[in-house]
C-alpha cells in the first residue's frame, strides 16, 4: 500500500498554510484530548505517509509522539509554529535515539 497522504496538526495559520500548498488533512485541535484524537485519527489511516504537528502541540501529547514514532510509517514530524521552535522537536529526537541506540547523544 502507498503511504501518500499527509497530514498537518497546528493552530489555525500554519493550518491555512500547508492547507495552500495542498495538504488537504488538517486539524486544528485546541485541547490535549483533540490532539491525541487527531494524531490517532491521522496516524490509523494505511495511506498517511506523513504527519506534521506544531512543536507547541506536540509538547502536550509527547509521551505518545514517542511512543507512536517506533512505527516506520506514518512519519511524525514536529515543525514551528509562526512563533518560531521551542526546541520540543530536539527532546523528541534525542530519546528516539536513546531508544533506537541505547546511549544518549547530544544533538
């Protein structure tokens, strides 16, 4: 099966952003529990390759963007915000590594 698709979780102007650059599935969740039942929602679906989520959002739901990211497909990628990066995507990648390599490596 090809994964194609790619998703987009934000707040609502990076949304509209990828949305116009023809990511058609988006969500704007606004509580922790939106979140996880988005990333869920996007992450169950066998066609999505790729799925983006502001680093703000993703800090509230990291535990399960760890636990999510074992899987080779779909890819979770954090991204800014227009605020700028808060510096989540590093905390993410770093364990990741540790996990996937047994050592802690400092990026």
């Amino acid at each position: 099966m090809v994964s194609d698709k790619i998703a987009v979780i934000g707040d609502r102007d990076t949304v509209t952003g990828f949305r116009m650059v023809g990511v058609s599935q988006s969500a704007v969740p606004k509580t922790p529990g939106q979140i996880q039942e988005s990333l869920m929602r996007f992450f169950r679906d066998p066609s999505m390759g790729l799925i983006l989520i502001t680093e703000p959002l993703a800090e509230q739901i990291e535990d399960t963007i760890l636990e999510l990211s074992a899987a080779p497909v779909p890819v979770i990628l954090l991204i800014p915000n227009r605020d700028g990066t808060t510096g989540t995507y590093e905390i993410v990648l770093r364990e990741l590594i540790r996990k996937a390599v047994g050592i802690e490596i400092n990026i």
